[in-house]
C-alpha cells in the first residue's frame, strides 16, 4: 500500500544535460561543416573521383586538417550531444575518454615541444622544405604557403635559397622555366600604394646581389619569423592553450557527473518502486 509520506526520488540534472547538448550540438554542426569544405574541396581537384591521387602530392595536402578537425568534432559532438539528450552513459563515457586522450595527446605534444626544441625546427625545417618541393602541385597547398610567407614576411625555411628546392624555382642551368632563379610573389615585400599584386615581382631575384634582394623580396626565413612570432605572443599563445585545456577538463567533469546522475537514478529504480509501493 501507498504511505501518506512522500518520497523524493533521484533525478538527473537539466541543467548539466542540456547544457552538454546545447555545447556539443554546436560541435556536431562545426563538424559536418568542416567535413563538407573538405570533401567540397577534394571533389573540386578531382580527388573524391580518383582516390588514388590523394597519394601523389608530395607535399601536405591542407584538405587533410579540415577533415581530421571535421571528424574529430562530428564524433565528439555525436557522443556528447546524444549521449546526454538519450541519458546514454556509453556515449557520454565514450565522450569523456575522447576528451581525455585528445587532452593528454596535446599536454604530451606540448611537453615534448619543449623538451626537444631542437628537433621540433628540425622537423618544421624538412616540413617546409618538403612543401615548397611541392608548391605548384596543389592549390591549398601553394596558397598555405604564400599566406605563410605574406603573414610572417618570410621566404622559404630558412631563406629565400631554399627555393632551389622547386623545379620551377631553382637557378640550375638545365631548368627551362620563366620562374627560373626566382621566388614566388608571397616573398616580395610590399608596396603599400600598389592596389594589384605583381606576381612577377621575383622572378630573377635570386640572380641579383645581396643587397639587391633586401630591398624586393623578405630575406629571413619562417621557421626563424615563426619563432620570433611565437615569442612575441607567448602570453596569448599560453592562455588560449589554457583555455582550451580547462574547457576540456569542465567538459570532462560534466559528462562525468552526469553519467553519475544517470547510473544513480538506476540503481535506485528498484528501491523506489518499493518505496511507491509500500
């Protein structure tokens, strides 16, 4: 029989579910987003219809960091977004551990950057080169490397010989392009009353003395300009880390005690049905 008292049973939080779904949605939709650039883009080069292609770019294929960044938010905002609308501890559990790794991943990543700096521009270095060996391949790729060279007012790795690299670019005298001895636009300093780009402002650049080249193209290179670059903003480099790892942490902490709620509303089903019926 039902008592006169009555009985206050266990409840999952509103405000930590829909919170979680509110954030993760938002996640969820970047994702697909991101995903659809990606594939947008790939299908406009011709690699969604020949997939093989996708191995023959000798460089970094910028394509890749939309659908990595893409997949990486769908299946974080999936879990998270579903596991608290469904109160679905697998997913919400699944979720706090997707987190945690790629928490761990970027604590282990930035420790080691520090630890072995030396290595770290020696890896940038053999990168960048690597890329300019294949700037006329790709499109993204060729872009990503003259906004590289625009933002940071740099050319090449180290310096604007390192364009020697390029079959376009290099000064050998077997080499029949126009673009001979030569460094692409994005090296050129800029005229600030010129409107219209000169894509041809170095072309022969690197035949010219030292001096000449000063006064037209960047002389320094960008693992050096980044370096200069990131000391500079160390302070805003550091706290947008921190803010990320904290709002993987809150995340973190959220799904965890939600999954809590939910395994305590359960493991009081019997218990309260008892207390109802009595």
């Amino acid at each position: 029989m039902m008592s006169g008292k009555h009985f206050k049973a266990h409840e999952v939080s509103c405000c930590i579910k829909y919170f979680i779904f509110g954030f993760n949605i938002i996640f969820w939709f970047l994702g697909v987003a991101f995903l659809g650039i990606g594939l947008w883009a790939w299908n406009e080069k011709g690699v969604l219809s020949n997939i093989s292609s996708i191995t023959d770019l000798g460089g970094f294929d910028p394509v890749w960091l939309f659908l990595v960044v893409g997949g990486v938010m769908f299946i974080l905002g999936f879990a998270g977004c579903i596991g608290a609308l469904r109160e679905n501890s697998f997913l919400l559990k699944f979720f706090s551990v997707f987190l945690g790794i790629i928490f761990f991943l970027e604590l282990t990543a930035g420790v080691l950057a520090f630890v072995f700096k030396d290595w770290i521009k020696d890896q940038l270095n053999f990168f960048i080169n690597n890329n300019i060996r294949a700037y006329r391949d790709d499109i993204d790729l060729q872009n990503l490397i003259d906004f590289t060279q625009e933002y940071w007012e740099c050319c090449g790795a180290f310096g604007a010989d390192d364009w020697n690299l390029n079959i376009y670019f290099n000064c050998t005298d077997s080499n029949p392009s126009r673009e001979k001895c030569g460094v692409p636009f994005s090296c050129c300093t800029k005229d600030p009353a010129e409107d219209v780009i000169n894509t041809q402002c170095g072309y022969d650049i690197r035949a010219k003395t030292d001096s000449e080249q000063r006064t037209f193209i960047y002389i320094k290179g960008c693992v050096p300009q980044f370096e200069k670059w990131l000391q500079d903003n160390l302070t805003v480099v550091a706290g947008i880390f921190i803010g990320i790892a904290l709002l993987q942490i809150f995340g973190i902490c959220l799904a965890q005690n939600l999954v809590s709620d939910i395994e305590a509303v359960r493991e009081s089903w019997p218990v309260d049905l008892l207390n109802i019926l009595c």
